[in-house]
C-alpha cells in the first residue's frame, strides 16, 4: 500500500512539473507574440495613406510565420506581405528576419525598384541563413509580393517571391504574377526577380495575400478553397467598405473551415486606392 502512495505521489509530482514547464512555455511563446506584434506596422500609418484598407491576421499558432509591412519614404509607400517558411515560432522567427531585413534595406538605399529590393531580401536571409546550395542545408525562407506605390503620379511597382497580386476594377481582377522562386534558397537557378509597374486610378482595390486562405481545407467534400473561388469572393466583396470585406472574409474562412483544424497562417491586405 505504501509502495502504490509513493508512486502516486511520484506520478502527482511529474505531472505537476510538465504542467508547470508547458505553462512556462506558453507564456513564453505569448509574450513572444507581443514582441511579434510590436514590430508590425500600426494600422494608424496605413490607414493615414490608405483610408480604406484592411488586415485579415489569423496566425495560425499564438505566433506566425506570416507578416505585413509597411513604411513611407519620401513620395513613395513601401507595403508587402510575407510568408515565411513553417508557422509558430520557426515562421516568427524568419518574419522578424524579414521585418528587420526591410527596414534595413529601405533606410540605407533611396529609390530602389521593387525587384530590386527582394534581389536584396534574399541576399541578406541567404547569408544570415548560410545558405550556399548545399543539398543538406535547409531550405528555409519566405515568399513575398511587395509594392512600391508613388500616389502623385498613380504608379504602382510590384514584385513577388510565389506570392501574386489582384487588382480588382470594375469587378473584373487583374492578376499579376509573381516569379516562382521564393527569397532564400531553392532547387531553381538562381535568377533576379522581375518588376511590373501598373497605373492605378482611385476606387482600385488591391489585394496581397498569403497561401493560408487558399490552401484551407473544409466545405462539404473537405478540400482546399483554391485561388479561383478566393478571387471570384474578392470581386464580390470589392465594392464594400473595407471594414465589412475583413467580416465577409473572416465569415467565409470560418465558414469554410468549419470544425476542421486551421493548417496554416492567415494573412489577407486589402487597400482601396485614394
């Protein structure tokens, strides 16, 4: 009878303890997330250029692997959104590489293109990763679409990493690829990415994304929601204030999903042009 008491108390006692260290990670993780989201730009300086807009955030995990940007310089506003590899603390950590990486290239250069701008994204995760090629190395990084936007002369600037970007008109989208190649290193030869520039006109709505939406599994036969049908609700949702297609969107993903797990990170920013 003693010796079952002992190992009860022993078995209470182990328990307790991975109670206590889960706990201790989770509030590590938590306040993780806060300096996660300090980091990210406030929606008060995106919405000083962009009155409309909207930001769709449902990390996956308490942190994400998923990230938005964005900074004025001059008579140019810089915006993306990013994707990093995995989600969870591994995503966290490569967003705020990304996070910082832009800031550092924005304060040192004046008047980069945007291509030009992820040519020297992926240098620097390539070297702060040690990436060389080698087989073995992991193959982390990020996709992106990054625009440069000049509201003077209603020119736009895009680049993408495997991220596209829709500009929706008239309710008709117009979709601008990305390169298929992601920042940091892949199986590809190693190429510069391309740059497009667009004239855009005031009441154009555009949309950055991250593959979490897309690649959501649910509906009736539990399969992923898929780019055509996430275009076709992003031009029945055009038209409305920005606040309301954020619930529409944020409905439609619930909805989607239903009582399946969420697989990945979501990021989805709309923003009406002035």
């Amino acid at each position: 009878m003693a010796r079952k008491e002992l190992l009860r108390a022993e078995l209470e006692k182990q328990r307790d303890e991975i109670t206590r260290q889960r706990n201790e990670i989770i509030e590590s993780i938590q306040y993780a997330g806060l300096i996660q989201t300090s980091l990210l730009p406030r929606r008060k300086v995106l919405e000083k250029y962009f009155p409309e807009n909207f930001l769709l955030y449902l990390p996956k995990n308490i942190v994400s692997g998923d990230f938005y940007w964005f900074v004025s310089r001059g008579n140019r506003l810089y915006f993306a959104v990013g994707d990093c590899t995995g989600h969870g603390v591994p995503g966290a950590l490569m967003s705020i590489l990304g996070l910082s990486f832009l800031n550092e290239i924005i304060s040192s250069r004046e008047h980069l293109q945007a291509n030009r701008i992820l040519n020297l994204l992926r240098e620097m995760v390539m070297k702060a990763l040690h990436q060389t090629g080698d087989t073995a190395e992991a193959q982390d990084g990020m996709d992106i679409a990054l625009c440069i936007y000049d509201p003077e002369k209603k020119i736009l600037q895009y680049a993408g990493a495997n991220n596209p970007l829709y500009l929706i008109r008239g309710g008709v989208a117009i979709e601008y690829k990305p390169d298929r190649m992601p920042i940091g290193i892949s199986g590809q030869v190693e190429k510069p990415f391309s740059n497009q520039y667009l004239e855009v006109k005031k009441g154009d709505m555009l949309y950055l994304f991250t593959d979490g939406f897309v690649d959501q599994f649910g509906g009736p036969d539990r399969k992923k929601f898929k780019y055509d049908p996430f275009k076709a609700l992003l031009i029945s949702i055009a038209g409305s204030p920005a606040e309301k297609q954020q619930d529409i969107l944020y409905e439609e993903f619930s909805r989607w999903k239903g009582d399946l797990i969420q697989v990945d990170d979501v990021l989805v920013m709309g923003v009406k042009v002035p």
